[in-house]
C-alpha cells in the first residue's frame, strides 16, 4: 500500500457516484483510523455480505420513525441553548450552541442523559479528545482527520472513546447475564444477534464508534454553518420563515455546500479481488463540481434538490442521516421562529482550504474556528 500522500484521489460528482456504487472494485473492507483504533467501523468498514446482515441489525436505531418522537426535546434543548446565549449578552455558535446541542441530542437518541458531561468534554472530535481538553489541538492534527492521513504524526488519540466504551459495555454484558431489560443503546448492542451469533467486543466498539465519532463533528459543523449563513443572509432567513417547507431544501444545500464529510477512503481491488491500493472517494469535489452544480460555491438556498455527497454515496452512504436531518430541522424550526434577532460581534474566524490543483481545485470551509454572536439591539 502506498503512503498518505500518494494515494490516488476519484474527484467530481460523476466519477465519485460511479466509485460509491461500484463496491466490487472500491472497497469498504478496511481498517480506517489506522493511528487511533484496531477495529473495524461497522458497518461502514464491510462489505456485502457482512455489511448488509450488520447494517439491518443496527438500522433500526436510525430509523426516521425512531427518532421522529424525539423532536419536542430537541427542540427544547435548542430553545434552552438560544436563551442561555442571549442571557449571557452573546456566545460563540461553535462552541457555545452547535457543540452542546449536538451531544445533547446524542444523549436524547441513546438515551444517555448521564454521560453529557463525559462527551462535551471531548469536544468536536473523539479521536482529538484529550488535545481538545488540553486546549492545544494543532492545524496538523485537524489535517490528518480531513484528509484521512493515518501514517503522519498527530495528536490523535482513541483513548479516551475506548476507555468510555470498555465501561459502558463492561456495564451492559453483566446487565445482560443477570436478564435485567435494555436501557439504554448499549444495552441494545450488547444483546444484537448477527449471521445467529451474539458480537465479539471488538464488534460492539466497531458498532459504536460509528455512533459517537461518525454523528459528531459533521452536525456540528453544519449547524454552525446553517447559523453563519442566516445570520449573513437576513433575506434567506426571512423565506424560510415564510416558507417552511422549503427547510428540507436548505439543509441539503448546506450540507452540500460545508461537505462536512470531505474524503472516505476505499480499497481498490483488481478482478480477482486482490487489493491493489488504498484510494480516496473525495465528496467535497464531487459537492463543488461545477458540471453538476451551478455556481457551486454559492449558497442557494433555492437550489433544485438533488442527490449530493453529504452523506456519502451509495451503499455505505451514512446510516445516521435520518439522526442529522432531525436534529437540524428541530434546531432550525426553533432558531427561525424566535428568531433572536443576531448579529456579528466580530468577523468569524474560517478555516478555508484549497482542495485539488489548478482547474480542479476547489475553495471549501474545513472548519468553524469561531462565530461570535450577539442580539443586534445589545451594545458591542
């Protein structure tokens, strides 16, 4: 296998689509996050017919209809959260509302009340916990996460998720032995029967690695964007209240235009499955690629909808996209009905990043460093 840097890229909608489908030659079969973690994500690191067995076990954890009930208390934490900023005469929408309402919502949908403290304390990215503690999370370490660099020195670290995961599931095998009922999501993938067989702990942690890294730094991410915007853009802000069904809309636009999931890396196979090499399907092209996206770096919240990379594409395309889009619409319907009338307190500070070369580089947002806010009416 080569080196980080010389792993071939698939750019541009059409080329990434076709990839994402084609699993016969790019596989998910692979070991990802090679630096921090020995275990396969799962599903997303298998292939049929593995993936397939896995992925029906645990989809009904993120089902639309099993989440759908839980919109009243996300709303009520993002009201919550809105007027905790607005008592305090302004906050940062990164750290101050995006964060906590994230892992908030995490513990709702797992049921996890317990262990909000435990996961805000890890900050934006599990596998950059104890740096994000430390208060010293360097560019170079943020790099190696965005372009899935695993052989390049880094603050990574899975510490701290793995230790958190060898309790709770320490917890729920001696729950499971003594025949007390499920509470909680690790109860529930503690006792899941896969191919008529109980899973191995290095399943479980596959299982939930995926639950607390992979629904993370992506929603945090698009709803500090979905907030920068509206606050920038005063007249989308003003149709979306007078037209609520155009929500949907925007949160894909968003999602397209942030790429909160920028790269996945694939194992390219020859035709007798052999692996030749690792590659990278690149979503942040194929979410930019001006054949398929007119004006691609504008924001258009009018937008006609179609199928983009925010997600994923294909067969492994992110099973928590139902968890996201629920917890950005409940976000959303609360910030636009008391709308709390913000401004800048100073300019955001943006991570902008130039991905590809010459005409095919592409000018995207890595990440939200700041986004100060204040009520226009509260003195600067």
């Amino acid at each position: 296998m080569t080196s980080a840097d010389a792993r071939a890229e698939i750019r541009g909608y059409h080329a990434v689509l076709a990839a994402a489908k084609n699993t016969t030659r790019y596989s998910s079969d692979l070991q990802g996050d090679r630096d921090v973690r020995d275990y396969k994500q799962i599903p997303l690191e298998l292939d049929a017919p593995d993936h397939t067995a896995f992925r029906n076990a645990v989809q009904p954890l993120f089902m639309a209809d099993a989440i759908a009930p839980k919109m009243p208390r996300f709303q009520a934490l993002a009201a919550q959260l809105i007027a905790d900023i607005d008592a305090r005469g302004g906050g940062d929408i990164t750290t101050d509302l995006a964060l906590p309402y994230v892992i908030g919502c995490l513990t709702i949908v797992y049921e996890r009340p317990q262990d909000y403290d435990e996961w805000l304390s890890w900050g934006p990215d599990v596998w950059l916990a104890d740096a994000y503690a430390a208060g010293e999370v360097t560019p170079e370490s943020q790099r190696a996460h965005r372009e899935r660099r695993f052989d390049v020195e880094s603050q990574r670290s899975g510490d701290a998720l793995h230790g958190y995961l060898a309790r709770v599931f320490d917890d729920a095998e001696a729950r499971a032995l003594a025949g007390e009922p499920e509470r909680d999501v690790w109860d529930t993938i503690a006792r899941l029967v896969v191919n008529d067989r109980t899973l191995t702990r290095d399943e479980m942690f596959g299982i939930a690695s995926v639950l607390l890294a992979g629904g993370r730094d992506t929603v945090i991410k698009l709803i500090t964007g979905l907030v920068w915007h509206l606050v920038k853009e005063p007249a989308d802000r003003e149709y979306l209240t007078g037209n609520p069904d155009a929500v949907a809309r925007t949160i894909a636009e968003l999602g397209r235009f942030l790429s909160p999931l920028a790269k996945m890396e694939r194992i390219e196979r020859g035709p007798d499955g052999e692996a030749l090499d690792y590659v990278i399907l690149n979503y942040a092209s194929a979410n930019h690629d001006a054949e398929a996206w007119g004006d691609p770096e504008v924001i258009d919240i009018h937008r006609e909808r179609k199928p983009n990379a925010a997600f994923g594409m294909g067969r492994h395309s992110c099973m928590g996209k139902a968890i996201a889009e629920h917890e950005t619409r409940a976000f959303l319907s609360v910030l636009l009905r008391d709308w709390p009338d913000w401004v800048f307190s100073r300019e955001p500070e943006i991570e902008w990043v130039i991905d590809g070369e010459g005409d095919d580089a592409i000018r995207i947002i890595d990440r939200f460093t700041s986004v100060p806010v204040r009520r226009a009416t509260a003195s600067a």
